[in-house]
C-alpha cells in the first residue's frame, strides 16, 4: 500500500454490490473491501455496524483496511440453515414495533424478536404504535405482561406524533434495531422523529424478502441527536442461530427465576416432571402465551441443541 494513504477510522452504514459505505466524521465514503477481508465469511466478514479502518488513497478512492473489534452481534440463521449471517454489528437495543391495529399485533413474533435480543444480551423495549386506532386502557393491558416481565413499553402514533419525545430519548446515543412486522409503522417513526431520513413508507417489504431469500438489506441512519438507528424490512420469519435448550429457556427471562429447579438437570420444560417452569406456569405465574411461544420455538431449535 502507498505510504501517502490516509488512515481514517468509520463506521459502515450499508453495503450495495460489494461497495461498503463507511461513515467517517459525518462524512459517507464509498470503500472496497481489501483481498483479506473479502474471502472472510461468516462472522468474519464486515457487516453494517463494524467499525473499520479505512485508508483514503491519493487518488482518492477508498479501501477498508481492517475490522475493528465488535461489542455485540445481532444474527440469524442463513436461509439454507448452515451460516449464521450477521443482521447488524454493534447493535445495542433492539426495538420491538407492533401496531394495535392495522396489523393486528402476534405475540408469538414479539417473542421471537425478544429471544433475539436476550441470546445477543442486547436491551430490548416494545414500541406500540398506531395508538391513534384504538382505545387507550385496551392498548395498556394487552402489552402489559411485556412490562410486568420488565420490557419498557412505549405508545406511539407516528400519525398523530405522540410518544416521539421519549422513544427519541431512547435511540439517542444507541445503535438501535428497529424490528417488527411489515405495516407496523417502523420507517413513519423514524420519519416522524427525524424528517430528514425521508424513508419509504407503506411499502411491502415482503417483496423484498421473496426474491432472495438471503437479502437481509439493514441499513444503519445517523441521528441528528446521536446514535444511529436501523430500519429493516422481512425479519418476520427470523430463525436463530445457534439456540440450544438450555440457552433458549434462558431467553425467556420470566423463565429464568425457575431454571435450575426442575427434577432434571437438562429438563427441556416441555413434558418432564418435577419441571419448575411448567409448576409456575400451572401456578399462574408465567403467562400461557409466552409458554406457547416457548414450545414453539424449541422445536424449532431441536436436533442442534448445545
Ligand atoms: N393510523 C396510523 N397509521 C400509521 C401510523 N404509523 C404508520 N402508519 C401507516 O402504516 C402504514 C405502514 O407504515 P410503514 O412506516 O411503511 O411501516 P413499516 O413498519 O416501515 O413497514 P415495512 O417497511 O413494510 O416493514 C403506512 O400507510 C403509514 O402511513 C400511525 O401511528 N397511525
Ligand atoms: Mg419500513
Ligand atoms: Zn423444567
């Protein structure tokens, strides 16, 4: 490489057609990905969120040079079942947006999004949008057991700009994961927090998720209040990388005051007796709903257990 590179430190925002765009000091810098780094696979590879090292040539284009450690890793299993493939790095909370109506909410698809977060030991809260649509104390009780379990939960309407001041104040100075389904209303309110974004709205991600099973296109937006936040579309039908039992239970935080107390030390809290988790839910102290997603998800994650 020429000794006259320039060394610069940035962040990557997106990559299109194996071009990488790395934010460096506000400014977007369109960079190739250096021999080294581009046979990387995997978890190895650059993804949105890393944090690079960049060297300006003095022709002017742009190479990065070097992945700089990650604190944390949001992922899910590749399409054919065998990669884990790396949503966005660096993420430190995940939000959780659902509409009261227009979709209806699925519980079972929160869940999902909030075993995500745990096995990444990332912050996550739930966003209630749409509020505008329905009667208030409804909208509290049927997203009260998320809070009850220590979920924050946030009511907005992106038409109506209610809860913007304080879903802001939880972006700021994060790198946030905006999840949730198609019509929740995820890119009108990061349009309403911050006009300048200009995201398509009312579009049908589904169209996206269709064509490629692979395309998982996140795509990291700076804050004018700090932080960053990504908007994705098609994380509906997110598996997860690399769940066992064990670790899966753990995910469900409510569950996590019984485990260790069932009669079996591997007790899967699906039949086996003396089961802990199954004894509180039949006490009434575990919501059925989540227990059903619990069920749900193990078998999903059976035969690759840990
Ligand atoms: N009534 C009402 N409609 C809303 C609100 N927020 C968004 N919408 C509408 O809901 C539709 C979907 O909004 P989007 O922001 O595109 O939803 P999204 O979650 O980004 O959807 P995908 O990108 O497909 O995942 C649009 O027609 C919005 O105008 C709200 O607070 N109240
Ligand atoms: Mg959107
Ligand atoms: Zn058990």
């Amino acid at each position: 490489m020429s000794g006259g590179a320039e060394k610069l430190k940035g962040r990557v925002l997106r990559t299109v057609g194996g071009v990488y765009e790395v934010e460096v000091g506000g400014e977007t810098l369109e960079c190739a990905l250096r021999g080294r780094l581009k046979r990387q696979s995997g978890i190895g590879r650059v993804a949105v969120g890393d944090e690079v090292e960049v060297d300006r040539l003095t022709d002017g284009s742009c190479v990065i040079t070097e992945l700089l450690p990650r604190c944390a890793r949001l992922s899910r299993r590749s399409a054919d079942g065998r990669r884990e493939q790396i949503i966005a790095a660096n993420v430190d909370r995940l939000a959780a947006v659902f509409s009261v109506a227009r979709p209806e909410p699925v519980f079972e698809l929160l869940d999902r999004f909030l075993v995500l977060a745990e096995s990444s030991e990332i912050d996550a809260f739930v966003v209630v949008n749409k509020i505008d649509l329905a009667d208030p104390d409804q909208v509290c009780e049927r997203f009260a057991p998320y809070e009850e379990i220590g979920y924050p939960v946030l009511h907005t309407s992106a038409k109506a700009c209610r809860g913007l001041e304080e879903l802001g104040g939880r972006l700021a100075e994060h790198i946030t994961l905006f999840v949730g389904p198609s019509g929740a209303g995820k890119s009108s309110l990061l349009n309403a927090l911050q006009p300048g974004l200009g995201l398509r709205v009312g579009e049908i991600s589904k169209a996206i998720e269709r064509g490629r099973h692979t395309t998982v296109a996140a795509c990291l937006h700076c804050l004018d209040m700090g932080g960053y936040v990504v908007d994705t579309p098609g994380l509906g039908k997110v598996q997860f990388w690399e769940l066992g039992t064990h670790e899966l239970a753990w995910c469900f935080r409510d569950f996590r005051p019984y485990l260790g107390r069932c009669r079996f030390q591997d007790c899967s809290h699906a039949h086996e007796p003396d089961c802990a988790v199954i004894g509180a839910l039949e006490a009434g102290e575990l919501s059925s709903r989540r227990y059903e997603s619990y069920v749900k998800f193990l078998g999903e994650s059976s035969g690759r257990d840990s």
